[in-house]
C-alpha cells in the first residue's frame, strides 16, 4: 500500500497506483482471495473518486491504460470511464467481451448486457 494519501498524489501517480490495484486484483482473482479483492476494490474506488474530485474530472487520464497488456487493468479502467469517454471505453468493453482472456472477457459482457438493460449507469 502506498503510504501517500490519495489527495497528495499526482495523476500520474493516481493512474500508477490504479493500475498496481488492478494488477493485484488479477492475482486475488486466480488465487480465489475474496476477502483481498475486496480490500483491493475499494482502494480502486477511492482512487477514481480522487480523480473524479479534481477539477475537470481527471478520471480521462486512465485511458492511458486502454491498451495495458493486462486485461483486469484494461476492464477496470474502461468501466471508470464510461461516462466521460463512452464510446473509447465501450471498445475496449467490447474487445474484452469477445476475446479469449477469461475471466474479464466473461465480466466485460455483463457489463454490455447491464449497461444494455440499464442496470449499469455510468457516473
């Protein structure tokens, strides 16, 4: 955990910190760790609520990770910016949902199904 608090850290290092989560969420998820990514989850929460604070809504900057190799950070970072970048964030959803990385192919098409049926609104 990095002993900065959210507010003092940059953007970059707010983006930096996201992805570390995300990539920590990946491994919680293969090793079956609920209770680990669920700690893991909220630390990403309060990481987008601190970008969604800064003027401007600073949560754009995580597009940065569109393209990440890893496919937990991808998913993570597409959903956090669906209400600011809809159609650049429901690519990459989409992209997830019909590859062959399970289990975020899996996560990504309940997401389009949820954001279909309206069960998903993003903010």
């Amino acid at each position: 955990m990095n002993s900065v608090a959210l507010p003092d850290m940059t953007t970059a290092g707010l983006v930096k910190r996201f992805e570390d989560v995300c990539l920590s969420q990946d491994v919680a998820i293969l090793n079956d760790d609920n209770e680990e990514f669920t700690r893991l989850f909220r630390e990403m929460v309060a990481i987008e609520d601190e970008l969604r604070s800064r003027d401007g809504d600073e949560r754009r900057a995580l597009a940065a990770l569109f393209e990440h190799r890893n496919a937990q950070v991808r998913l993570n970072a597409a959903k956090a910016t669906l209400a600011l970048l809809p159609q650049e964030a429901r690519r990459v959803i989409e992209a997830l949902a019909h590859s062959h990385e399970f289990p975020q192919a899996g996560y990504a098409g309940m997401t389009l199904v949820s954001l279909e049926r309206g069960i998903f609104k993003p903010t």
